[in-house]
C-alpha cells in the first residue's frame, strides 16, 4: 500500500476516535447550554437518577428519600413513563424533580434530526401529561451527544445536564462519592434495576455522610438557579 493511503487512514481513524471522546464529553457540547456542576461557595449537592421509572423500585427509593428527606431529580425515559405511569406519577407527587432522558434511551451520536426529535419532544409531551410543569432539563443516555442532538435541545431552550460525580465509578460507590463532592456537585446514580442493589445500598450512606460534612441537597433546578444568579 501506499504510504499517502496509510497516512489518509490514519488521520481519518484519529478524528473518529476524537468525535468519538467529545460525543460522551461531560463538560462540552456544540450546542446550547450544558452544566456538569455549579461553582459556589454554599454547601450544596444534587441527587439525580437515571433511567426507570421501574415497577420493583421506584416506591423504595422515594420511600428513602422521604425518610431522609431529600429532593433528587429523576430522569427518565418517556418509554418507561407510559409504560409505569403509576410510578411516575408517584415520582412527581412526592415533589422530586422529573428530567428527560429520552424516549428509548439510545446513543444519540449519528441519530437523524427526526428522531432526536422523536426521542425528546414525545419524552417532554410525556412528562407534561403527568402534570409537570416545572422546567424540564436534559440528560443524554450514556452521555453522548454530539450535533443534531445539542443543535435540537438549544432550538428548544432545554439545558443539558451531566455530572462531575460518576458515583458508580468508585470502589465502594458511598465513600468514592462522599471523598469527590465538591460545592455545587452533581451525583450520577442508578437506582431503578434489579442489577443496582449496590447503588441503592449507597444511597442512605450517601446521604448521612454528606449531611456530615455539612452539605444540603438541592434539585437541578435550584442547583442551575445558583449559577444563573
Ligand atoms: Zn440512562
């Protein structure tokens, strides 16, 4: 083969593994408005839970948080919002906040623009018929992102939200979580599946141990509040 074939190969292979990074980027997007965290000197932290709402777990959990009396922000699929509506409805009801994850929850890399549409705008619609009326902020399935889907949500004036704690990330998901908040953090958590009894087991621990150090938790939308001013 000719070198130039090679070199052509090469360059194409490292600007799509480059897209490929920036598409589950945290902190980045194209389009529009994303927050990862908030910068502030009060002692605040938000919650939030993605995927569901399931039948096996979404009572035990607002059961918890109620105990604890915590407000967390859910997002949700609007698949799972139609299918489990009871429990959705039992999310809204104890006073949580309820954001979009999508319909389906696909990776929304090279998704056309009428089906980013379909995965938000009838997620949205979803969210509504249960009576939400609060703003309603995005949260990417897996992270990814990367032009139709930014460029969709800024025409729609909704801001992104991803996370500066990947709470599943640690060894032992309480103490990982409890060491890496900062000010202004946001929590990644799922909750929702037979497969996440640990993440469910580091919740109260969570919870106590923040508290401990002197944080209070706010939902996105109090938590975006602080930034915005
Ligand atoms: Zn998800």
């Amino acid at each position: 083969m000719k070198k130039i074939y090679i070199v052509i190969i090469a360059v194409l292979l490292l600007g799509f593994i480059q897209i490929w990074n920036y598409s589950k980027s945290t902190t980045s997007q194209l389009f529009g408005d994303l927050v990862h965290r908030v910068d502030t000197d009060e002692m605040v932290v938000a919650l939030t839970f993605d995927d569901g709402p399931s039948t096996a777990y979404t009572s035990y959990i607002v059961d918890l948080l109620a105990e604890h009396d915590v407000k967390a922000t859910f997002f949700l699929t609007g698949d799972e919002i139609t299918r489990n509506r009871a429990q959705a409805l039992e999310i809204f009801k104890a006073g949580h906040t309820i954001g979009n994850h999508s319909f389906t929850h696909p990776r929304m890399i090279f998704t056309t623009p009428s089906e980013v549409a379909h995965q938000v705008d009838d997620t949205t619609a979803a969210i509504r018929s249960l009576g939400y009326e609060g703003e309603i902020f995005f949260r990417p399935p897996y992270g990814k992102k990367l032009y139709f889907l930014p460029r969709h949500l800024e025409a729609k004036g909704i801001t992104s939200i991803t996370w500066d704690v990947d709470a599943e990330r640690g060894e032992d998901i309480a103490t990982y979580t409890i060491e890496n908040v900062k000010p202004g953090s946001i929590i990644l958590l799922h909750v929702m599946y037979q497969s996440r009894e640990t993440s469910r087991q580091a919740v109260p621990e969570i919870i106590e141990g923040l508290r401990a150090k002197g944080y209070r938790f706010v939902t996105i939308p109090e938590l975006v509040k602080l930034r915005r001013g």
